[in-house]
C-alpha cells in the first residue's frame, strides 16, 4: 500500500521501486555504505551483490520499525505477534518440509509437461563454486519472508482478527500482501490469484500451528528454493547468488508463470489450491496466533 503512495528515491538508488514509505526512505540511505565497499571490490561485484544486500537491509528495517511499533506504541510483548516459543522447533520443521515438498511438485509437475528444461549457466553461478551466494541468500530470503509473515499474519491478522474478526483479518490481511507485490515485473491476474492463495495458506498455517514460526520457514524455503535451489524467477525477480541447479521455464506461460517465475502458473495454482484446502481441514498443534495476542 505504502509503495503506491509513499515516499519516491531517484531511480538511480538501487532497488529504488521496491520500498514504500518509511522503509523506502531509509532503505537506499542504509544500503549506501555497502554499496561503496562493494563497488570499491569491483562493478562487478557491485551489480552481483547490491540487489541481495538492499532485500537484506530493507527488510532488516521493516523487522526493526515493526518491533518499535509493538513495543514502543502497542506497549506488548513482541513475541504476541506469534513468535511464542511453544512448538516452535516443531513449527519450523513443517514449514522446511512443506515448503521443500510442494516446490518439488510444482517442479516435478513442469517437468512431466515438458514446460522446465536444463540451463546453461555462467561459469561459478552455480553448485559449490556458487555456495556462498547460495547460503547469502537463504539468510537474506529469510529475514525478507519472515518480515512479510510478521508484518501481514503476525501484526496485520492478528490486530484485525482481534478488532473485527477472523475472516477481516484474513480478508485484510491478504488484500494488501497481493497489492504489495502487485508492482513487480510480469505480473498479471493469475500472478494475482496466486498471490492471494499464498497468502491464504500462510495465514492458515499460522493460525494451524498457533504461531508465525511455520509460515515463517515455508516463506523463506519457498522463495528460496525456486531462486537458488532451482534456479528460476521469484515473483517477477530473477535468481541472485547463484542456484544449485539451473533450469529455464519453456512453453506456455500459463503453466510456467513467464516473467514471473512458476508462482505466476497454473502448476503452482494446483498446489496452492491443494494445501490451502489440507490447510483449513487440518486440526494443528495449537491455538490461533489472534488468541495468543488477546491473552
């Protein structure tokens, strides 16, 4: 939301489209001193790395604001986001597994209908000669997946399930994490549709497990695992860091995603769909994360 209306950086600060309001604005400001210590190794190494370090910066101040915000104007404990301790490790665990297993049938399912073929890649992009890239970017994908679980299940649900319902905080929370990523390259209606089952199921996990841990490493896993395990477009974003495997998307962009990546196509619509479904028959370890918030 803040990105449509919120404060605009030149078009020469990296990244400079991604970020709204407060986050935009301190966010290119941060990023600054790393971008000279990179660009003083090499341009090179400027444009491989700038893009992972601003997502890693960026993301660290909307962790940063959200936690003052809670703190400093709710007066609450921060972990009554969802970030309580019981079952945690549990929950982290479904959201690894999970994540990992429904990339794999997505896939898998593009494979069968000849829609992902081998890529050939530049030399040290990918396998170990790339492992430092790849491990960069599973801890910038995690603090990026799970502020956007913090913000849009942890905060957002959970406030608006508190003050006018479930299904408001689900509705609500949902309508501005797809409007959030609406802006990104090869967007379209099904980029939309699928965006908006995303979220679902993050949101059903969440309040399944009774907590924001599980959404949380399903989120990281899932974006990582198509960008730099798979080697493919992450909601309009190509792959940074390097990807263990290197696979490009051929064929009818209805079923690959096109620009967008395979979270754009009908194979991952199917998936979503499935598990969102698994989801809301599901009797999960816990209490709702909006319960633990009101106690």
């Amino acid at each position: 939301f803040t990105d449509l209306f919120g404060y605009k950086p030149s078009k020469d600060m990296p990244g400079a489209t991604l970020w709204g309001g407060l986050v935009q604005f301190l966010t290119p400001f941060a990023a600054k001193p790393v971008g000279a210590w990179l660009k003083g190794i090499s341009d090179r190494t400027y444009t491989m790395w700038i893009g992972p370090f601003f997502m890693l910066i960026g993301f660290g101040i909307a962790w940063l604001l959200l936690y003052l915000w809670v703190r400093l104007v709710e007066w609450r404990p921060f972990h009554t986001i969802g970030l309580g301790l019981h079952h945690a490790g549990v929950s982290l665990l479904i959201g690894v597994l999970l994540a990992l297993f429904m990339t794999s049938l997505v896939m898998v399912g593009l494979m069968i209908g000849g829609q992902l073929q081998p890529r050939l890649a530049a030399p040290g992009t990918t396998g170990g000669a790339a492992l430092a890239g790849i491990v960069f970017m599973l801890v910038a994908f995690t603090v990026q997946a799970s502020s956007e679980e913090a913000l849009y299940r942890g905060f957002l649900m959970n406030v608006m399930s508190y003050r006018a319902g479930l299904a408001a905080g689900i509705g609500v929370s949902t309508l501005l994490f797809a409007l959030a990523h609406s802006r990104n390259h090869g967007f379209d209606a099904l980029a939309g549709f699928n965006l908006v089952l995303f979220a679902l199921f993050a949101a059903l996990l969440s309040l399944r497990t009774g907590s924001i841990w599980a959404a949380c490493a399903w989120h990281t896993v899932w974006n990582w695992s198509i960008a730099n395990l798979w080697g493919l477009a992450i909601s309009g974003h190509p792959p940074d860091g390097g990807s263990i495997m290197a696979w490009d998307s051929k064929g009818l962009a209805l079923w690959t995603g096109g620009d967008w990546g395979p979270e754009g196509g009908l194979a991952t619509t199917i998936v979503l769909a499935i598990g969102t479904l698994a989801l809301f028959f599901w009797r999960g370890l816990g209490e709702p994360v909006a319960k633990q918030a009101r106690a």
